[in-house]
C-alpha cells in the first residue's frame, strides 16, 4: 500500500471518530462537555497509535526494502509496535469509559 493510501486511512478513522464522539447534547453540563472532550481526544491518541504500530510494522517488516536509511532490528521494531499497540489500547479502555454517561448513584 502507498503511504496516502494510509494517510486516508488515518483521516477517515479520525473523522469517524470526531463525528461520532464530538458532540455533546445541548443540556449537558460543563462537566459533561469535558468528559466527552477528553474521552474524544483520548480516542483520537488511541487510533493515532494502532495507525502508527500497524504502519511501522508493515513498512518496518513486512517491505521488501524496508524503510530507506534504517536498518533496525526486527525485535526493536516489534518491541517499538508493542509499546504503541498497548499505548492505544490504553487510551481506547480510558476514552470510551469517559464517553459513557456519568452514574448520579453508584451501588458497589
């Protein structure tokens, strides 16, 4: 795949999630509009992540040339893929738990 294939990968997943998660109901308080803010970007970080892993594995490993000037080892290109991987996990679990509505009472 071309590298604008995947950029408009990237724009169209970032699009998807901007205008599914951006908009905050017109009651909502300021409180509210923060957590739907902040679980928005959260998801954007985590998309902007697996993009990044997935895009540094195929043009890492998976090339024929691989990328021009860098010969890395294919264990630090795992290692670096993995850390971002789990980064965008992360950040999926903490934005989606932020875009969910506030509980007035919790029973534990």
């Amino acid at each position: 795949m071309e590298l604008t294939d995947w950029i408009v990968i990237l724009v169209v997943a970032l699009m998807a999630i901007t205008f599914f998660c951006g908009r905050a109901p017109a009651n909502a308080s300021l409180e509210s509009r923060a957590r739907r803010a902040t679980g928005t970007r959260l998801l954007v970080q985590a998309a902007f992540s697996l993009w990044s892993a997935l895009l540094i594995l195929v043009r890492g490993l998976f090339a024929l040339g691989g990328l021009p000037g860098i010969h890395a080892a294919p264990q630090t290109i795992l290692a670096g893929a993995a850390v971002l991987v789990a980064c965008g996990c992360y950040w999926s679990v903490r934005g989606s738990k932020l875009l969910k509505p506030q509980r007035l009472f919790t029973a534990y």
